[in-house]
C-alpha cells in the first residue's frame, strides 16, 4: 500500500514537472542557485532566492518571445549607441535568455555567444523558457572568468549579467577582470555591465570600470534599481554625449516596434554619481570585499 | 602560565588553518572563478592535509626524543618555507598552472596541491605533538586528545570568521597572506619551546 501510494506520489511530481503548461510554480536546488520558475498566463520568471527574497532574473511571454519582459533588457541596447552594428556578442550569464529573442530576431547574422555557470540554468532556459540554442546563438557552460581568459576571439559587444542569487561572483568585479574584457574587445567594441545601484558596491563598480575604461556612460532602469554601464576602451571620438550618439532612427529595426523604444532607452542616460566615486575603492583581485558592499540593497525583486 | 601560552598558540594555529582556507578561495577565485567545484577541491585538499599532518604528526610525536625534536624542527621549517612560498610566488604560480593546465579540474589539483597541501599538513603535524605535550604532564591521553582538537577546532572557527567578516574585508588578501606568514613564524617558534620544555616529573 505504501509503496504503490509512494508511486503515485513519484509519478505525480515527475508529471507536473515533465509538463509545464498552465500556470505553475517549480522550484529547483541546482548547484548555485535556489531557482523559481513561475508561469502565470504566458510569461514565465525565473526567480533566485535571494537575502530578503527572490531576485527576479530573467521573465519571458512565450505568447511574444520577442518582447523584454524585464525592465533592464530594454536599457541593454544602450549597446546600439556605441556600436551601431553588434556582429559578434559575447553575453556572460544567461539567465532566461530574455534579451537573446529580440537581439537574434534583430540581428539574424550576429553571432551571440553566451557564458552561464550554472548548467541547470542552461537547462530550464531551454525546457521551460522556450530558449532554443542555435549556431548563431551558441551557449558555453563556464564560469564567465574562465571563458574570457581561455577564449582568444574579439567580440563588438560584451555584455556581463552574471548574478548569482542576485549578486555577482567579486571575481567577476575587479579591475584585472575588466582589463581581460577590454583585451578581449575590438577597437571600437563596448563593454555593458549590469549593475545594481544604492550600495556602496555600485560606486566601487563604477570606479572599477573607470580605472580601466577611458570613457563610461550610465543608464538608469526607469524605476528600477538596475543601472546600465556603458564603456569603452579608446578616449576619441568623445561619446559620453549624447548630442554625439547616432539618432535612434538610424539604430532601430523594424522588429523594435512596439518591443524596444531606444528614445526612452536614451532618456535613461543619466550623469556618473562623480563625488561618490571619488569617495570608493577599486576591487581588485587582492581586494575585492565585495559581499560586504552589499549587493542586495537595492534589486529587481519587486517589479519588471 | 605554560598552560595558558601552550592553549593560545594551539588556538593560533587552528586560527591560522581556517583562515587559510578562506584566503585560498581568493587567491584561487580569478583563476578559476568560485563555484563549487572550486571549493570541493579545496575542501578536500586542506582535509587531506589535515589527515597526513595528523598520521605523521603521530608517527614523530612517538620518536625518542632527541628525534622527536628534529622531527618538530623540520616540520616546522617546511611549514614556513611552504607557506613562504605561498604568500610570495603563489599569484605567479598560478599564472602559470592556468596556462599549463587547461583542464580546470587538473589545474585545481595542481594549484592545491603546491600552495596549500604542504603547509596545511605540515603545520597538522602538531596536532599530535601537542596532545603529547599535556600527555606527558599527566593529562590522560583521552582527555588531552579531545582538549587539544577542541580548542584547535574553537581557533578554527575563530579563524574562519575573523577572515571572513573582519580581515578580508578590510585588508588586502596579500596583506593577510604577510600577516599569516609572519604568524604562523611565532606561532611555531614559541610552540617548538613549549614542546621542548621539561616535565614536571
């Protein structure tokens, strides 16, 4: 009796996990993270736990894969006003590949090579996010670190969104870390972070990827706590103004419509906090106490 | 007094165990990041260390005693040599191993094995030196066993949070490295007096 009600109980947990249609809840213990995957109607989270809760990481409408779901995605095309043409993108932390539908759609011929640690992430992205990988679109699972340093080719965009629970790996926040991504871009390529603003990390960030950037431009999430860094690695031409910028005609394409408004994107610009700056420390890899600048306070907990 | 000094310098070098371990994860971290497979390796590394320190630490503790001694003196000099080596060439031996290695799992192993195996398991060889040392003082060998690894394991835990929410936060982690090299200097210096001072009896 037992056993058949054990059976039962086995079959019915594979059975909800195996068919994920409808709404639901699932929760999943990998390796590095403590992962909620949540669908209600069409749009499917994936949440991290996280200190004070669940960071949201990455949420996709399987109705419009196309469409950024997450606030922050949108402001990663900030990309678009340095380098106007990605044709090779390297994306360290996949997430739930929210940003990947809309780049891939946009720019078909471009390559988007992503780094994700955590092979479970990897996992659910494709079983329940809809995330299907292809030649353009290939994913390495690798600590991002790792891949940078092993990997010899040169990328136009290099987009580093590697959280884990919410706050990022401090190997993955130091000036030597940077100065491998910049080796690693092309002469004109741009460097895009995501951070998380009100702590004191965010300013050591900032002064971290100044000290081997020449020029930085920051984008503030409408309403959100995520800040999104711009850099670049030669000091002319001059594009920490925006009057410099190409116009968002030229830059958008036709699938942006409705999905992605790079004018609101360009409103997002904001001036580098320059005294709080001063006031931090570079992160290096012999001092990087980066837990205790606490990540966590402000997050994309609450709200895409 | 002799007890006090003997018990503070084995709460030093348990201190001193942990904290290492901590410190590893740092100097490991950039090289190869700070998963869990980085940790597994390291984990076990300092266990091993732990478990051959011990067993040989056994074997020297039952010497007669002028070779006891010389056994103390040369685990000593390795310990601080090894850790020397460490603290000065470990960032440019890691450099190297990660060339040399393209397999994280082999590089993790030799990283491990060449920067902390050895001072980890030479320091662990007072373990059984110091239970000798209140043995001989008319401790039972069963209660000073169990005094001896309980007030190492309380310097351990004071390490590992000493490190982790005052040191490393504030210092840098090559700084620390200074800090444990010239330490671990004292520590076994003034432990090799205790072990040599005479018995009561």
């Amino acid at each position: 009796m037992k056993t058949s009600l054990l059976c039962g109980l086995a079959l019915f947990v594979t059975s909800v996990q195996a068919a994920p249609s409808g709404d639901y809840v699932e929760r999943y213990d990998t390796l590095y993270n403590s992962l909620t995957i949540e669908r209600v109607g069409s749009v499917v989270e994936m949440r991290a736990r996280a200190h004070g809760g669940e960071a949201l990481e990455s949420a996709v409408d399987l109705s419009d894969p196309l469409k950024l779901v997450i606030a922050y995605s949108h402001t990663l095309f900030s990309g678009l006003f340095f380098q106007p043409t990605p044709a090779r993108v390297l994306m360290i932390g996949l997430g739930g590949a929210g940003f990947h539908r809309l780049f891939t759609a946009a720019y078909p011929q471009a390559l988007l090579q992503t780094v994700e640690l955590d092979a479970k992430v990897f996992e659910l992205c494709q079983s329940h996010l809809g995330f299907k990988p292809t030649a353009q679109t290939p994913v390495a699972v690798l600590d991002g670190r790792l891949f940078v340093k092993r990997n010899r080719e040169k990328w136009d965009w290099l987009i580093l969104d590697a959280f884990r629970g919410g706050f990022v790996p401090p190997h993955l926040k130091t000036e030597e870390f940077y100065r491998e991504c910049a080796a690693r871009l092309e002469d004109r390529g741009v460097f895009i972070s995501n951070l998380h603003s009100g702590t004191e990390l965010f300013y050591s960030d900032l002064k971290t990827i100044q000290a081997v950037f020449p020029q930085v431009v920051m984008f503030q999430t409408a309403g959100r706590g995520n800040v999104i860094v711009c850099a670049v690695k030669y000091r002319s031409p001059v594009v920490t103004d925006p009057a410099r910028w190409p116009a968002t005609a030229t830059l958008a394409r036709p699938l942006f419509a409705g999905r992605l408004d790079l004018d609101a994107v360009r409103q997002e610009h904001g001036a580098l906090p320059l005294t709080s700056i001063r006031a931090a420390r570079v992160l290096t890899d012999d001092f990087a106490p980066v837990e205790f600048l606490d990540a966590m306070k402000t997050n994309n907990t609450k709200n895409r | 007094m002799l007890n006090f000094a003997f018990y503070l310098v084995v709460v030093t070098l348990g201190i001193l165990s942990m904290g290492f371990q901590l410190l590893g994860s740092r100097l490991l971290s950039p090289h190869f990041g700070s998963s869990i497979v980085v940790w597994a390796w390291l984990i076990s590394t300092f266990l091993a260390a732990f478990s051959v320190g011990s067993m040989v630490g056994g074997w020297i503790s039952n010497l007669p005693a002028e070779r006891r001694h010389r056994g103390q003196w040369i685990a000593a000099a390795i310990a601080l040599s090894s850790l020397a080596f460490t603290v000065i060439g470990g960032r440019a031996a890691l450099d190297q191993i990660e060339l040399t290695f393209p397999v994280t799992g082999t590089g993790l192993l030799v990283s491990c094995a060449s920067l902390f195996f050895v001072p980890v398991a030479a320091l662990s060889c007072f373990g059984p030196q110091c239970v000798q040392f209140l043995a001989a003082r008319g401790t039972p060998p069963g209660q000073a066993s169990g005094l001896v690894y309980g007030v190492s394991t309380l310097g351990n835990i004071a390490g590992v949070m000493l490190t982790a929410f005052a040191l490393i936060p504030n210092f840098r982690v090559s700084t620390l490295l200074y800090g444990w090299l010239i330490v671990a200097a004292a520590g076994l210096v003034a432990l090799l007096r205790l072990l040599r001072a005479p018995t009561a009896s």
